[in-house]
C-alpha cells in the first residue's frame, strides 16, 4: 500500500516509525513530516491544512490510505473530501470530528448520551456570560469553544479573573473566532488520565490507559505546553477497570454517533478525570494524542495499519489487538522559552548515540528540520525519547540516560515525568 501521513510532530514520527514495520506497506509519504520522518518515508511540503494540495497530492502519488495525525484537518473536513475521491483515510469525518472542534457541541453530545462530564452552560454573549459567572461558584474552568493549540483553557480561581478571561475570549478575540463562543463549567477535582479506543462505527477495541504532563514546570506548575511527557499505563485507571470506564465514556458516543447515521470511525480519545464520583469526562480528541501516542505505539504489538483498515471497513471486532504487557515513557525535550517565544535552527547533537543504547528505545522527533545534512531545531517540543521497560521504573530510566545523551542550545526538559504513577 502507498500510505499517507498527515502532520508533522511527534505523534506522527511515531506512527510512521510503526507504519513502517507493516509487511503492507509499499512506500510512506509525510506531509510535511519532519526531520525524523524522512528516514522513514518520503516528506512532501504540503501543509496539514491545505486540504485541496492533500487531495491533489493522493491523486497524483496514487494513495491507498491517509492517516491524519492532527486534529485540524479532520475538522476542516479532510476525510469528507477523500471520501469523494474513493481514499480511504483513518479518521472522522467533519461532523464528528466537532467532538474535538466544539466543546460546546462536544458537552451536547455527552449530555444527550448521559456521559458523565462537569456541568456546564455555553455563551455567544459576553454580558450574559459575564452575568453567570459574577453568580458562580469558584474554582470555575472557562473554555474557548473553538480549537486554540490546546491553549484554549482556564481555570477560574476568582470573578475578577473569570471576567477577565471572558474580556479576552470573547471581546479582544485572543484566540480568534475559536473564543467567540465559550464554554464555563465546574471545576472538578481527581487525577487525569487518557483513555483511547479503536472505532469502526459501531464496534470499540480498547488501547491501554496513558497520562500526560500538560505544565511546563516541575510539580506541574506554569502555563500549559501541548504536552511535556507521558506514560503508560496509567495506574489511576487500572487493567480491570477498562471494561467498565468504556461503556461509560466511549461506548455510548460511539453508540450515539451511530444512531444519528453519522459513525464514528477512527481512534476516539477521551481525557477523564478521576473524581470521588467516578471517571468524568473533560474532553474528547478525534486522534492520537502527542505525546501520549508515542507509548502507546510502543507497546502496540500489533500491525497498526491492519487495524486502521479494519476500522475504515467495519470489522474491528474481527480484530486482535496485542499489547506489551509492559509499561512505556516518553519524555518531551523542549526548545528554552517553550511555551512562550524560542529559538529555531540550534544544531541538535547526540541523536544518534542515545538512539543505541537500548534496543527498546526511540527517540521520535517532533520540532525538527534536516538543514545541510544536520538535524536541527524547527518547534517548541523538539523531541520525545521514548522507551518501553519491564515496569515504569525501568523504562523512566532508560529514557532519562538517553536524555542527557542529547543536546541542543537551551535544551529543557522535566525532571519528574512518570513520578506520580510510581507512587
């Protein structure tokens, strides 16, 4: 098969790094991929969002399946348009991919499958808003409905800073027309983890549970980042407790979407947290998340693109999904300033030599550029080393001795990705 992959970060590294193991595969474009990418496959510069360029570049490469990393175009309808050319591609199509680029569609859609979820009330209106949150309770979360970089998200710890928030949201447009319309719900207290699933429409298969580090700082502290390092499995949602948590929080979406003649058809990602109540739910994604995605793909021991094909056609439940029973890691190495402004084009040394020292560790690049035959800075997360190990323990240190193989001008990383799931 002639296989594409959309995107260009660390989710997409590593899931051209496991298409590429795939006896179907014939030859594997990225567009626009990165400088990891294109020892695997072939990097084409067309960007995410240029849908019209990804249709005419299938056309002409004779494309027999599209993979869509990020959420962007998903939303802007990538599939629908594929659809139309006969591709098959893995990923919803733009009416279920609002799961993830509308929160307020998104809490509608929860409510109407009785997903556990915060309670919630959306506004188009800044004074009306402004009203409902001088009466609030607090902490509030206040959200941007629209897709903001996972940037889109406050915590409300007073009405002087919930007013403040929405003048920003809504009137000074600081997240565009993304920030138009906002969601304000209660701020609920408990653990978070990520629970992805398989979707063929109709039937689910479970990925194991995983937790991201959204803070920049240690102790998770500062601004949020896309993502810092993430493990798996997660022991806040243990084994035993999958089956459960999915009829909750998967199943009737899947079942919902399915009833409405609209199927969900991808991977299914939702971002709970654990309350004294049980799993709530804080968000869905329409895709892989990053860094998430690269643990998980770690320990899939099955063929990744048999399994995106049985999703496309409606078989999955004909499908066997083998995971290392294992536990993974992956620590994100960001560019100083992250996430804030930062520095492009630092030379990046030591890839090679931290790549070999174990043979159960990859180092995935995210925010990187081939530029005279060097491997250089190109985005704020820059790499994931990523490694899988008998227990987290072990795969922590695995990765983090690979780390300090690696440098790059004002290099940053967290040093205590994976504490909480060793306590």
């Amino acid at each position: 098969m002639r296989i594409l992959i959309v995107g260009s970060g660390g989710r997409e590294h590593a899931l051209a790094w496991k298409i590429s193991k795939s006896p179907l595969l014939k030859k594997l474009y990225i567009a626009p991929g990165n400088g990891g990418t294109a020892a695997l496959g072939e990097n084409i510069s067309v960007q995410s969002e240029d849908i019209p360029a990804l249709v005419e570049l299938c056309r002409e490469k004779k494309i027999d399946l599209v993979v869509v990393g990020p959420e962007q175009p998903l939303v802007l309808g990538l599939k629908n348009s594929l659809e139309k050319e006969g591709v098959p591609c893995f990923g919803p199509g733009a009416f279920c991919a609002q799961l993830e680029g509308s929160k307020a569609f998104a809490k509608s859609l929860m409510t109407e499958a009785e997903v556990p979820t915060a309670d919630y009330a959306v506004f188009d209106e800044f004074e009306q808003a402004k009203n409902y949150v001088r009466a609030s309770d607090y902490p509030l979360v206040i959200k941007a409905d629209g897709l903001a970089a996972g940037k889109g998200v406050v915590v409300a710890e007073s009405r002087e800073k919930a007013v403040d928030t929405l003048e920003e949201m809504m009137l000074r447009e600081k997240f565009g027309s993304a920030g138009k319309r906002v969601v304000v719900e209660e701020a609920l207290v408990g653990e978070e983890v990520s629970f992805l699933a398989f979707c063929d429409g109709h039937d689910i298969a479970l990925l194991p549970s995983s937790q991201d580090h959204k803070r920049i700082g240690e102790g998770d502290t500062g601004p949020n980042t896309g993502g810092m390092g993430a493990y798996s499995p997660a022991p806040v949602l243990p084994e035993e407790k999958f089956r459960e948590t999915a009829e909750m929080v998967i199943r009737p979406i899947v079942q919902h979407l399915e009833g409405m003649d609209r199927p969900f058809k991808g991977v299914l990602y939702a971002g709970l947290i654990m309350t004294e109540k049980g799993p709530k739910v804080l968000e869905y994604n329409v895709r892989f998340g990053d860094p998430e995605c690269q643990p998980l793909m770690m320990r899939l021991q099955s063929d990744l693109v048999e399994i995106m094909l049985a999703c496309i056609e409606g078989n999955l439940k004909d499908r066997e999904i083998k995971i290392n029973r294992g536990h993974s890691m992956c620590l994100v190495l960001a560019a100083g300033g992250y996430p804030g402004e930062y520095n492009k084009g630092e030379v990046i040394s030591g890839l090679e030599e931290a790549g070999k020292l174990y043979s159960d560790l990859e180092v995935f690049h995210a925010g990187t550029v081939c530029k005279d035959d060097r491997i250089v800075t190109g985005g704020g997360r820059v790499l994931g080393v990523t490694a899988l190990g008998e227990n987290l323990q072990d795969a922590r240190d695995k990765v983090y001795r690979a780390a300090e193989k690696i440098d790059f001008k004002d290099m940053y990383y967290r040093r205590d990705i994976g504490e909480r799931g060793l306590k």
